[in-house]
C-alpha cells in the first residue's frame, strides 16, 4: 500500500518479539531483517537497508547450509541497493556471488538463475559494458524461455532489456525488433492499458526517431501517451 512508515513500525515489533524469543541465529531473526531492508529500499534509504541485509546474511550464515538458496537472496537484495547507490562493481560482486550460490543450489533452468542473470546484465548496462550486458540478459532469456510460459511478462522483460542494450550500441535495427517482441508479449500477458504497453511503445518511438522515421515514431508516442 506504500505505506513505508507502518509497515517499518511493524516488521521493527515483530523483530523485537523474535529477538526475545528465538535462539540469536534463528532464520525468522534474518527474514525479519530481510522485510526491513526491503522497506528501506523502498524509502530510498540505501545505507539503512544495506545494514539490514547484512544483518540477515550474517545470521543466515549461521543458521543454513553454506549454499542455500536464501543466501543467494541475500547477496542478490545486497546487490540491489549497491546498484541503486552506482556503486557498480560491489553490486557485481554481490549478485555474481548470489549467481553462484543458484548455480549449486538450484536445477540449470531454474528461473531464479535467469533473475541472477537479468541483474548482472543491468550492471553491465549501467557501467556501459554493452557487450558483457548483451550476452547475460541473452542468457536470461534462454533460461526463461525454458522456464517459463511463452507469453510471460519476465520474457517481455528480457527482449525488452536487450533492446535497450542494441539501442544504447547504436543497432536501432536490433533494438526494434526486441522491443517489438516484447510489445507482443505484453500485449498477451498485460492489461490493455498497464504501464508497461506505454513503456513498450515509448521505446519504438525512440527507435523510429532514432532511424528518421519521424511519423511511426510519432504514433508510437501518442500511442504511450
């Protein structure tokens, strides 16, 4: 509900009961931890939900097998304020670790792993390593495309950040047809008129006034609009 005040208020009463009445290292503590960073994400308070996460993965550390899943959530969460900070190179780190706990934990095509690689493929994108960012969101969308149902808005997703990449690489070809690909995808998967059409459309009239095709690029952005 985007109330972030009570639901930190909240999740703050339920550690404090935890606290007295679990063992220090029990894996609710850490779950706990983990709602309150998530929280503080939300709030844009990056420094006070890295602590948060932190405390979660020090706990968890503890209390599960050295590659459980959950741990790999944490280093994936601990990546997701480093890259909202543009601290770039931690937030590599942290998801290629989380990336290496899913590769021992969990089967080759679990969807999770695609998520792993979506991540590392964003920070890619952001330190404008195009090359390295194109060849991981491609091998998210491999996953997915295993994984998942054809129609799926993660795949829309996936096309959707490759085109982004050929965009930012100067192939308005390329980032045309992913872009269009994922218009598709989410023209079957979303609401007639959720966000993300209008993202999709917005992006191919970038493209299309990129390319001087000036009229196309027109309705695609009254098409958003």
């Amino acid at each position: 509900m985007g109330h972030y005040s009570k639901a930190l208020s909240s999740f703050e009463r339920s550690l404090e009961i935890r606290k007295i009445a679990l063992p220090p290292n029990h894996s609710d503590l850490a779950a706990s931890y983990n709602s309150i960073g998530a929280v503080y994400i939300n709030m844009g308070e990056y420094p006070k939900a890295l602590s948060s996460f932190e405390q979660s993965l020090e706990i968890k550390k503890i209390a599960l097998p050295p590659n459980h899943p959950d741990l790999a959530t944490s280093y994936n969460n601990i990546g997701t304020v480093y890259k909202n900070m543009g601290e770039y190179s931690k937030a590599l780190s942290s998801f290629e670790r989380s990336l290496e706990t899913r590769k021992i934990a969990l089967p080759s095509n679990h969807p999770d792993l695609a998520d792993s690689y979506n991540n590392i493929g964003n920070v890619y994108g952001n330190m404008g390593d195009y090359s390295k960012a194109l060849s991981t969101f491609e091998r998210s969308l491999e996953i997915r495309k295993i994984a998942l149902p054809p129609n799926h808005p993660h795949l829309a997703s996936s096309y959707n950040n490759i085109g982004n990449v050929y965009y930012n690489m100067g192939e308005y070809s390329k980032a045309l047809s992913s872009y269009k690909q994922s218009f598709e995808i989410r023209k079957k998967a979303l609401p007639p008129n959720h966000p993300d059409l209008a993202g999709s459309c917005s992006n191919i009239g970038l493209v299309y006034d990129k390319m001087g095709d000036y009229s196309k690029a027109l309705s695609s952005f009254e098409r958003s609009l």
